[in-house]
C-alpha cells in the first residue's frame, strides 16, 4: 500500500506538471461561481481515503456512481455506496483511469497500464460482462475515453515522459481504429460536444484545451485553442465533462472551469485538492461528482449532463 496519493500521481506519469513547485503560494484569484451551479450549493465531500481517485460514472439503472481509486502501481474501480461508504466492485484493473457512460448503457475505461480500452457492464457484484473495445501493447497509456452519438469512440494516450509518442485515436463502429491527433504534447481528457461534431481535448503540457472539428468519418480537422483562462494557476488540465446545454466542464487550473460551447468562461468551481476529473449524473442528471486527490465531491447543478438532456 502506498503511503501518499503524491506516488499514485508520479505513476500516472503527471506529478511534475500538475503539482505547483514547493515553497511555491497558491496564487490567490477571485472568479465567479458559474450560473450552471444550483443556489446555494456547496461542495459536499462524498468519500475520502489516502488515494488518488479518477474516472466518475453515473450507472442510470442502478442508480449508482463509480469512480476508479489509484492505490500503490494499480487501480481498483469502487462504487460510491453512500455518504462515506464505498466498495470494491472490480480490483486489479490494470489502470483503469478516465471512464464514460456508453450508448448502450456500459462503462467504457481507459486502462493505463495494461493498453486497452475496456466496456464492462453494470452488475451487482462486479462488471456483468467485460469486452476488449481496442488495445495494442505498443500504446503509452490510455488515459481517457468518450463516445459520440453515432457509437465512435475517442480515446487519448499521453507519452508524458517524453511528449513524443502521445497520440488521440478513434474506434469506429466497424472495429478500426485510427490515430487521428499527433500534435499534442500531452492530451489528457477528451470529451465530444453533445451533437457528435466537436471534439474536446485537454493537454497537461500546454495546460490549456483545444478543439477539433469531426468529420463523417471520424476523423478531425485541423484543431485550434478552445480554451485558456485568464488565471495564474497551472495546475494540469485533466478530466472533463458537458453538460445539456453545451458548457464544457474541465478541470484543471485552479478547479473545474465551465466554459460555453464558444469558449467563454462561465466561471470556476474552485476544489480545495487538485481536481482529476467530472462527470453529471444523480437521478436527475443535476449532480456533479468531483474525483481528487483523497476526495470525491458532489455538487448540486440547474442544469443536467448532456447524456441526460
């Protein structure tokens, strides 16, 4: 077991460009609350332990969240049982790190360490069915995954040792998959706008998010800088999600900034630890969970995720 989340981030190969450097202050910043948060809502710490949690997931018919849990050199996908209480429901997953909500109803993993991207059904004790979408030995890391509505699957494998490798890559519907961005020193978290026709890239060496058009064989075009706030902060981007009415919700850079589909800052959600991923979900669509470094957090929404629009 490891004795820090400090190790689980150095194994994901991202310690030194998240981390402000030591003996560094946090510098102090003043952005809005974005209009998309419920009145009055706050942070509510949902689970804690000593590990770096990644990859939230909200099961629609079981009414269940998921988050992966990076202890010591792997990652276990635990499912959030209720307020501070979590189990195990897949251990040993090889890194299973950034996870999505299928068309179909599954959760689709990148998983880091063993250089697949993986479905596995929602069950009561464990994943009811578990199926290899793509995987080659020769990939870095898998880092992050979505799917867009037509069914193609969109994945990022960062070489964050040496930004030389790092890569984007696309599995259509017909099983091939295509390497459709080479330029990124580091793309990190992906997601697609809600109508298929934009995709959204994070990259943790430029630290800031860009986009590229989709085309009808889905590959993009050429891509150009979505998003870059206005703030000292150069925490790592990571994670992402969107929401019903088209804001992207990135964290990264001090928390989780929404920004609208035209690159606009909505505003920040400032996160006490450093901020790996988001996800909508809750029986509504309305709820945020927030994965971090030894927390997960809820945070109540007026506006639904885009799955649940």
């Amino acid at each position: 077991m490891f004795k820090n989340a400090l190790l689980t981030l150095l194994l994901l190969g991202i310690l030194c460009d998240t981390l402000p450097l030591a003996g560094k202050e946090t510098p102090k910043e003043s952005h809005p609350l974005p209009r998309t948060v419920a009145p009055g809502a706050k942070l509510t710490e949902e689970y804690a332990a000593k590990a770096f949690f990644e990859g939230p997931v909200w099961d629609p018919a079981g009414k269940k969240w998921y988050f992966t849990s990076f202890v010591d050199k792997d990652a276990q996908i635990l499912r959030l049982d209720g307020e501070g209480k979590a189990s195990v429901w897949l251990d040993k997953t090889k890194g299973i790190n950034g996870t999505y909500l299928s068309n179909e109803g599954n959760m689709l993993g990148a998983q880091a360490y063993g250089q697949h991207v993986m479905s596995y059904g929602f069950g009561e004790s464990g994943p009811s069915k578990t199926t290899v979408i793509a995987a080659n030995p020769k990939w870095n890391q898998p880092n992050d995954v979505c799917q867009t509505p037509n069914g193609n699957i969109y994945f990022t494998d960062p070489d964050f040792k040496n930004r030389k490798t790092s890569a984007v890559y696309v599995r259509t519907t017909d099983g091939t998959v295509k390497k459709i961005i080479t330029e990124m020193p580091v793309p990190n978290g992906v997601i697609a706008s809600n109508d298929g026709k934009t995709l959204y890239v994070g990259d943790s060496h430029e630290k800031l998010w860009r986009r590229y058009p989709i085309r009808e064989d889905g590959t993009v075009g050429e891509g150009q800088v979505f998003f870059d706030p206005e703030t000292k902060r150069k925490d790592s981007p990571d994670g992402m999600s969107i929401d019903a009415e088209g804001n992207l919700y990135l964290s990264g850079r001090g928390g989780v900034w929404v920004a609208s589909p035209s690159g606009k800052s909505l505003g920040l959600i400032p996160v006490p630890e450093f901020c790996s991923n988001v996800s909508f979900g809750g029986v509504d669509g309305k709820t945020l969970l927030l994965t971090c470094a030894n927390k997960v957090y809820s945070l109540k929404m007026k506006v639904p995720g885009g799955q649940y629009r």
